[in-house]
C-alpha cells in the first residue's frame, strides 16, 4: 500500500476527530515515547479506538492481500491519454495530460488498475502541489475522488484512503472512509472524514473486515524530529468501526 509522498509527517499527544462533541476518554497502556496520554472516542460512536502493538501491525501487514488487478499492460497512455471503456454502447473516459507553460496548471494521469466486484477503475492525477485517486465506475462512468489510494476492507464493503501527507498549508490530515454498495450498480458514498492536526497517520491495515490498524506519530514528535520519526517515536491503534 502506498502512502503519497510528502515533504512532512507530524502527531499529537491526543487522538482527535473533526465534528466531535462530547469526547470520552480511555486510557492507552505501553505505547512508545511519544505515547498518547488518552484516546478519544469519535462522538457519532462511528469509531471505537482502541490500543494496538507493533507486532500485530507487522502481523496485518503480512496478511494483507491487495485486491487491485494491476491491468497496466492493458490500459496504457498514449500520446498522454487515458482511455477507459465502458460497459455497453457509452462514451470511453479519458483522462489527459497537461503540461502548459504555467508549472503550476500541470496535470499528470496514471492507471493504476481495476477492482472486479465493486467494478471500479483507479486513476492516479498529479498536479502542481497535490496529487489525488479517482475511482471510475466501469459501467456508468460515475466518478468519485479520494484523497489518495484506495485500500478495500476485505469483504469490499468499506475503503479507507489517508490524508496525501502532512506539511503544505491547507492539506488534510487523517483519513476518509467510504461505504461500498454493490447492488448491481457500484456506488461508493463517503460516510467520515477525519482531518485533525494532532496527530499523523503514517501508514495502516485492515485487520479484518471492521477493524483498522494504524502507525502513527504525534505532530509534536515529528516537529522535534524534523519529519524523520524513529520508532521510538510512533504508537499503533485500532479502529473499530462500528457499522
């Protein structure tokens, strides 16, 4: 799984959601140096955290099964465009390439590949500042746009994407989860976002199909450590979600 390059990576000392009200907190036991004193449960109870290990993160790590058919040999670029056909007698889409005078107007496509079930095409676009994942219904076109890459939970029910890094103004920092509805006619529908600035997520796994496994580091710590964390500077959580 790849995490979008980025200049920075930052945590904080307290796990924060966006649009919380009413925080209860639990305490965490044997986390690192930069540990967390508490964890916050999210208010609309969609996420229940809970503490985690570096050894059952390298153990979803090892168990984790990519699901995107990387198919790039079949759909390649040419002359700077991407073409996708669609099912049935529509319009192909195509994604193309800009490179104007103006550096900052560029624009880069890549294909990365297919999901069968949800039927899902995945772009890559990179632009002057920030990059950002397509998800394109293969049948109807219809086209969702995430952070960055997307990671399915194992029964395809649930995708988890994470902020495209920390360090430029403005940009997010957490992660989005998606709902998968596959009732005939894939549509995905974006159900939270968390974007906080306490603390950064470096990297994570679906355990199984509800749970998450994250690393992190507290924005504080990655400060200290001008954006170079050691391990002594990372923790690991879960996250049940609760649906």
């Amino acid at each position: 799984m790849n995490i979008y390059k980025s200049a920075a990576l930052a945590f904080a000392a307290l796990f924060s959601f966006s649009c919380q009200k009413d925080k209860e907190t639990q305490p965490v036991a044997d986390q690192p140096t930069a540990s967390l004193n508490a964890i916050t449960k999210d208010s609309l109870k969609l996420f229940v955290p809970y503490p985690a290990t570096k050894q059952d993160f390298i153990k979803a790590e090892k168990a984790f099964k990519d699901i995107i058919v990387a198919d790039t040999q079949a759909i390649r670029k040419v002359n700077g465009e991407i073409v996708l056909p669609l099912s049935g007698n529509k319009p192909t889409m195509v994604f193309k390439d800009q490179h104007p005078e103006n550096d900052d107007e560029i624009s880069e496509y890549s294909y990365t590949g297919h999901v069968d079930n949800p039927n899902l095409y995945i772009v890559e676009g990179a632009f002057w500042e920030w990059h950002e994942t397509y998800l394109i219904n293969r049948a109807t076109g219809k086209t969702d746009t995430l952070w960055s890459a997307p990671v399915f939970s194992p029964d395809k029910k649930l995708i988890v994407n994470l902020s495209p890094g920390y360090g430029l103004e403005g940009d997010p920092n957490g992660f989005e989860l998606w709902q998968v509805k596959n009732d005939g006619n894939t549509a995905i529908n974006r159900i939270k976002i968390v974007d906080q600035q306490e603390w950064i997520p470096l990297n994570f796994f679906w355990e199984d199909n509800r749970t998450l496994i994250f690393k992190a580091v507290t924005v504080d710590a990655f400060m200290k450590v001008n954006g170079e964390p050691k391990d002594k500077d990372i923790y690991y959580f879960r996250m049940k979600v609760a649906r």
